[in-house]
C-alpha cells in the first residue's frame, strides 16, 4: 500500500491534492496513500511518532477556588468545539450532547470526522440524542484553513492535547478565566483524532494548549470523556 511504509509508532499528516482533504494516515489505513474521501492523490505535509510517553503525574491541586462568575457575562460568552478528524461517530454523537450540555453554541466538524447527515449519521444521532439539533454544526475539510479564518474574526483558539507547551485544564477554571475574560470572548477548543491527536499545524495557531493530568496508568482519557471534562473546566467559573 506504501512505498515506503511506515512504522506502527508514526503517523502521517497528509492533504488531497484533488478534493483538499487534510487527515492522518496510520499504518495499515485501508486506502494507503490514497484519499480516503475521493481516492485521489495525497501529498505528505507531516511525518510525526505517535506518543507513547506517560505524563508525570501532577502534586494534588494547588490552584484556587475559581471566582463566580457575573451573570451578565455568562450571557456574552460564545464557546465552541472543533473536532480535528474524530474517526468514531459515536464519540462525535457523545461530543454533541456535552457541548449541548455545557452550553458550547456549535461544532465545527473537520476532516475524516462524521457529520450528523452523512453516512454514519445514524451512530452519530444515537449518541447525540437530538444536540445536533441544539448545537449548530458546521462542515469543513481543512481544520486549518478554517482556524485560520476564526482567528482573523477574534476567535481564540484552545486546544486540549499532550504537548510540551501544554498547562494543565486546572488552569482553564482558575485566574486563567480571570485574566483572559473567557466569558467575554469567543473560544473555540479542538480536540483530535483518538490515535494521532490534534494536527501539529493546529497547535501552531493555538492561543493555548491544555491537558488533563493523568493520575492512573493510562496516558489519556476517551476523546469524548476528555471534552466533557475540559467543557466542565471552562464552564466552571460560572457554575458556583
């Protein structure tokens, strides 16, 4: 399938140069090299090792007590979620109902991800339960190009994922929201695909990256377990 195939610990960043598809290929995809949208040719933009490392685990909490919130900015904050090539649409369907639960006001669905009315959409409504419905959505084929777009419109740019510049989600609910005014802005959060993570291009347009500390011998939680908790933490200021 490859000329040259790579290794079971890498993975590749590739873009389609017929439909404009941007995903991730790992060993043994059943389209090779080819597009898996319109099996067109593919170029190579990233060759990157998956991450296999275990994060020290952190010392227990020594972050503050997040402020309470205003109503009133409550009622200006705009949030919204960008999944970066989710392969699994019940995992979209579960990202859908805690976005509609934590009161994110659209999903911006990339790349390989399932939509609610395309061919996995049934797996998607069944978990969902009717937030595709209360959450808008959006298609796009190349998350960058769209970040890229958000940014230009004000949008901040989070993202939730294993990265040397990451901070842990303690401070998205601490005096990060104080000095940031979340509230008062508009932020998207990505989170990536569940074996290759988030696109390194899209970490290079964050405004920040976050992660959740592990405490147990897994390295990560489900990508939706992993969503619901940072919605939680960024919502937390204002739940008290």
């Amino acid at each position: 399938m490859y000329n040259n195939p790579m290794p079971p610990d890498s993975y590749q960043i590739r873009s389609c140069r017929f439909c404009g598809l941007r995903y991730p290929l790992t060993d043994g995809h059943n389209f090779g090299a080819r597009c898996p949208a319109c099996l067109g040719e593919t170029r190579l933009l990233h060759s990157r090792k998956l991450v296999t490392r275990l994060r020290q685990s952190l010392p227990e909490s020594i972050y503050r007590e997040a402020r309470e919130g205003r109503e009133e900015e409550k009622n200006l904050r705009v949030l919204a979620v960008l999944l970066d090539n989710i392969r699994s649409a019940w995992n979209v369907g579960s990202i859908f109902r805690s976005a509609d639960g934590f009161g994110f006001a659209h999903a911006y669905l990339c790349g390989i991800t399932p939509t609610p009315d395309g061919q996995a959409g049934n797996a998607v409504k069944k978990t969902s339960l009717g937030a595709e419905d209360t959450v808008t959505w959006s298609y796009h084929k190349d998350a960058v190009r769209l970040v890229k777009g958000l940014k230009k419109e004000g949008w901040k740019i989070w993202a939730l994922e294993e990265d040397e510049r990451a901070t842990p989600i303690t401070h998205a609910s601490s005096a990060s929201l104080v000095t940031t005014r979340l509230s008062a802005q508009r932020v998207a959060l990505i989170v990536g695909n569940e074996v290759t993570g988030i696109d390194p291009d899209l970490l290079d347009l964050c405004d920040r990256i976050l992660y959740i500390p592990m405490f147990g011998e897994k390295k990560s939680f489900n990508v939706a377990v992993a969503f619901a908790i940072a919605a939680y933490a960024m919502n937390a200021s204002h739940l008290h």
